[in-house]
C-alpha cells in the first residue's frame, strides 16, 4: 500500500511538472525570438539599425555633457602645462599627482606635509629626465645612490590655496562610468612642475681659480623650485624652492661634479623665462 501510494504521489509530481512546463526550452527560443523581432522593429525602444551598437536600456542618458566636461577638463590642463613650460618649468618634470581621501586633515584640506611628498615625486621625475641626458648606465647609478649623485639639503613650501578632495568640484547625478572617471581623475590631481637655476654667484666667484679640496658652492648646489597647480582651480596651489647638493655616494660627502653631469643640469635651466 505504502509503495502504491509513493507511486502514484510520483506520478502527481512528475504530471504537475508537465503541466507547469511542458517544454521550457521551447518557451526560450520563444523569448530571444521576440527580443530579435523587438530589435528589427522601427517602432519598438529596442530597435537597432543593422551594425549600430545600442545602449543598456531605452533610458540609458545622452554622456554628451559629461565629454564635453572632459574635453574642457583636459583643455585645462593642456593650459596649465603650457602656462608652467612658458615660465620655463621643465615640461619632462611634470608629474600629475593624484588627490585621495586620506590626503586629507582633520581641517578638511589636503595636509601641508603631504606637499612635500608631491614635490618629492615631482622631483624623481625630473632627476629622472637629468638622468636620460647622461646615458642609462650612469642614470641607472644616479637613481640608486650610486657613485655621484643629488640629494636634497633643504625644502622650502608656501601654501597658497587649500586642496579637498576632490578639489571642490560638484559633479552631476549619475555622469556615464566612462566620463565620470575622465572627470574625476581631472579633477583630483595637481600638476608638479619643476625647473632649476645655479647657485647665486658673482662673475668674479666663477672666474676665480677652484679649489678641488674645497670647492664653492655653486659648484657643489643649485636651486630647484617647483610648483603644483591645480586642474579643478585652474591656478597655483602651492610653490617650494629645495637646495640641491651634488654628493658623492660612494664616499658619503658633497662634490663638484664636474663639467659634464653640471651641463645636464644647466641645460635644462635655460628654457622659458
């Protein structure tokens, strides 16, 4: 009796089943048919024109706006490059800090020691420029400390503006992720430019004889300043003069480089104004 029942309670669910859906992947082909129709279709929201690649949803809002916003974005700084290269900042310097989060203080702005981290991967770049004018193998020795290279004696930083992220820019609801990420990445980074000059001397100190043992200073430093613009202020946010001392890494002590490592700095401090 018992098996009877298990029976026929079997056969309820399997006929239960049958009727529910008799064949489902009928029903399937059924669905994409009427998806490819809708497709064809002129009047329908879904419609496509042969080789035309449609949007996630009929409602899916015009990015013309947005990449609009970006172009002018990257007008921006286009502007700013071009404004710093004029004042004779070395346009192989330029480095494009991003602003995060955690940049910030408990006064709502970027905190004043991280600029000096700025300007320090600002200057990477452009001992990394100095480098490439002297050959790889001697740059590759510049960058690890190696034989004669910089290092830096002093920092100097003038806050002009407050950063926050991101940077005070209000940004429409719900921009396209493509544009969106153009804009945000604009408007959350600073431009680091830097250039160097000599060592203030006078033209009797340069014409005078030099010492080996005890070289004078503008054979043995120069100024390197530098300055961070922001896209999203369109201006100066903060400025820094370093002393730059050659120095012997080898022997752990300053030097004078001598004619040749001076001409790939000094080069690049006759550009602009």
């Amino acid at each position: 009796m018992q098996s009877l029942k298990r029976a026929l309670a079997t056969g309820s669910r399997v006929r239960a089943r049958a009727v529910l859906s008799p064949h489902p992947h009928l029903r399937s082909l059924s669905s994409i048919k009427e998806l490819q129709a809708a497709f064809r279709d002129p009047s329908s929201p879904f419609h496509l024109p042969p080789g035309a690649v449609g949007p996630a949803s009929p409602d899916a809002p015009e990015d013309d706006a947005f990449a609009a916003e970006a172009d002018a974005m990257q007008a921006v700084a286009r502007e700013a490059k071009a404004k710093l290269a004029a004042k004779g900042y070395d346009t192989a310097s330029f480095w494009e800090q991003p602003i995060v989060w955690g940049d910030h203080d408990a006064f709502q702005h970027v905190n004043n020691v991280r600029y000096v981290r700025f300007f320090e991967s600002g200057r990477m770049k452009w001992i990394t420029a100095v480098g490439k004018s002297i050959g790889p193998e001697r740059a590759s020795l510049m960058l690890s400390a190696r034989g004669i290279s910089f290092i830096l004696k002093s920092i100097d930083v003038k806050f002009r503006r407050p950063v926050r992220y991101p940077d005070t820019v209000r940004f429409p609801p719900l921009p396209p992720p493509h544009a969106a990420a153009l804009l945000m990445q604009a408007h959350m980074q600073l431009l680091i430019a830097h250039k160097a000059s000599p060592w203030p001397h006078t033209a009797e100190e340069a014409q005078a004889p030099i010492n080996p043992a005890s070289p004078p200073l503008y054979r043995t430093q120069f100024l390197l300043h530098a300055k961070a613009w922001s896209y999203a202020q369109n201006t100066v946010v903060a400025d820094s003069t370093s002393v730059i001392t050659w120095y012997d890494y080898d022997n752990l002590r300053k030097c004078d480089p001598g004619d040749e490592l001076w001409a790939a700095v000094l080069e690049r401090t006759q550009r602009g104004e």
